[in-house]
C-alpha cells in the first residue's frame, strides 16, 4: 500500500514529516512545550567539517546548551534525550564531549539513565594515539516516569538453554524467551566506504542506531525531534516504526539527501542495514584480502593468533 504520508517544512501536532531548513533553535520556538517524546541527536563535535564553523569550546557549549534547553522545554515528562557525541580534539588532545555536556543536562533537572558506548570498527588511523574507534550516547529523562520498551529491542540470548540448578525454579529455563537486554555496549558497523546507507555526508550515522532508541524510548504516534537533521536518518528510524518526525538542518544538499532517502523509505526502498543482521567478519567469510601478502603462509601468525582468541572468547 501506497504511504501517503507527506514532507513538510514547517512544525504542526497534526504533522508526520516535518524538515525545516534553518537553524533549529528558530524551529523549536515554534514547538509546543511538552509535545516531543524523543529528542535524538548528533550533534557537531567542533572539529572543523564542512557544516560547522569550528569555535572555543566555551562558546561551543554555549552553543549546544542552548539546543539542549529549548528541546528539554519541548519534551514530554515522559520523553528522554539522547546525545551522541564523539570527542573534541584540541592541540592533539582530546576532551570526551560527553563530560563536558553532562552538566548542562544536569543543571536543566535531567536524570542520566544511560552513557551508551557505541562501538565500530572502521575511521581514522591515527599515528600518535590509540585509533578512536567508539563514540556515547548519553540518555536522560525528564522524570522517573518514562517510556522504555525493552521488549521491543532485546536481543538473543548467548545461551537460551541454559536453566536454573537449583531453588524453587531447578530445571526451569532461567532466559527470558523474548531475548536478553543489549546492554549499553553496542557494536554497531558505522557509515563507511562500502556502508549501503553511505551518502556524501561525513558523519552519517546508521539508521539501525537510531531504531533501538526509537523502539526503546517512544510508542507508535509519538514525536521524534533530531536539532541537527543531516541526512535524515532519525526521521527515518521514526517513520519506519509509525512515529512523527521532525528535524531541522542548514545545508542545502543534506535536506535535498533527508528528502529523497525519506521518499525512497516511504516508497519501501531505501536500503539500510538490518537491525539483526550480524556484524560482518572477514576472517569467517574467507574474504582475500585478510591473507597477508608478506607473509609465507596462508594466514599471518597474528591473524591466526585474534581467530583462535575470537573462538575462545565464545566458547566460554
């Protein structure tokens, strides 16, 4: 069936896709207060791409915190935050942004449910530190009264055989049958290269990221805001799952990218990695290129040396 449902540039509570081009404090004003379930986010990280203008990191905060505070203004009592950020590198010295935020939700009555460590295995190689290879999720909400599905984001268990050996329960299955809770270490493939959601956008986020915390943290017909759009990937998360969203961005080719990949999802054909789909391992699929062209044998020693600990690891 044809989904009917249409883009439009400007907030109304009757509204299912709302994509406004400007700055998203202009677009909050005109938001209720208390309308938004989920606001979710990634912010710039001030560290010079192409849609920012790279600041002091006070005025950085200042900045953010001024998001922060119109959207927790437009967020229900029952509604949560989440802020995914990276770090800010200054002089070859890195500050975890989320530490720095942390006080401005702090100051504003928040409560913090969650730092969710999201990990992938691909970005920049660095040659004078450890390779970044995770980003957080920082989630708050405005009261002890919010919404958290978990049934509708476990994940299967490691071993859904396993019963209780002794107690009242002795020989009963000990697993919740729906699955286990994914924890808050999430491993995640981010948008690289090959990704099939890649765009021209350098700091794409995966729409499965944002599936979790939709499903988690919202119910059918509620309202997903993200402040700083960019490709469109919260709206789609949201609209996939039979919520409303909304979103602001400021460059012009991102809100054409957020338009037409928001079509293809209506349309049922955007390609986006699922959400139970595996993460891919090289090693176990005889991909090629992990045969080391040095080396005399088949597979380097040290390639031998991370299967058999991955194998280990598993078996336990």
């Amino acid at each position: 069936m044809f989904d009917k449902r249409k883009i439009v540039e400007e907030f109304g509570l009757s509204e299912h896709i709302v994509i406004y081009h400007g700055d998203c404090l202009e677009l909050l004003k005109t938001i209720p207060d208390e309308s938004l379930k989920l606001v979710v986010t990634s912010p710039p990280y001030n560290i010079g791409k192409e849609y920012e203008r790279r600041l002091k990191l006070e005025s950085y905060l200042e900045q953010q915190a001024a998001v922060i505070r119109e959207s927790v203004r437009c967020l229900s009592r029952h509604g949560s935050i989440c802020w995914q950020v990276g770090n800010y590198v200054d002089n070859g010295a890195i500050v975890p942004l989320d530490t720095v935020l942390y006080p401005i939700f702090r100051n504003l009555g928040l409560k913090m449910r969650n730092r969710i460590i999201w990990h992938f295995e691909h970005g920049l190689h660095c040659s004078r530190r450890f390779s970044g290879r995770y980003e957080t999720i920082i989630w708050f909400t405005k009261s002890d009264e919010y919404t958290f599905n978990l049934d509708s984001v476990r994940v299967p268990q490691k071993y859904p055989g396993k019963k209780y050996f002794k107690g009242p329960n002795a020989g009963k299955y000990s697993c919740n049958p729906l699955g286990k809770n994914p924890g808050d270490f999430w491993v995640i493939p981010n948008v690289k290269s090959n990704h099939v959601e890649k765009t021209e956008h350098p700091c794409q986020f995966p729409v499965e990221l944002i599936e979790r915390l939709v499903l988690a943290m919202t119910n059918q017909g509620d309202w997903v805001l993200d402040p700083f759009l960019g490709t469109g990937t919260s709206i789609i998360a949201a609209i996939r799952h039979n919520r409303r969203g909304i979103g602001a961005e400021v460059v012009p080719k991102y809100i054409k990218l957020a338009k037409d990949r928001i079509q293809q999802e209506l349309a049922g054909t955007l390609r986006t990695r699922p959400m139970d789909k595996p993460v891919y391992d090289p090693i176990e699929a005889g991909n090629s290129l992990t045969v080391a062209p040095w080396a005399n044998h088949n597979i380097s020693r040290q390639l031998l040396l991370i299967k058999e600990r991955k194998v280990r690891y598993r078996t336990k």
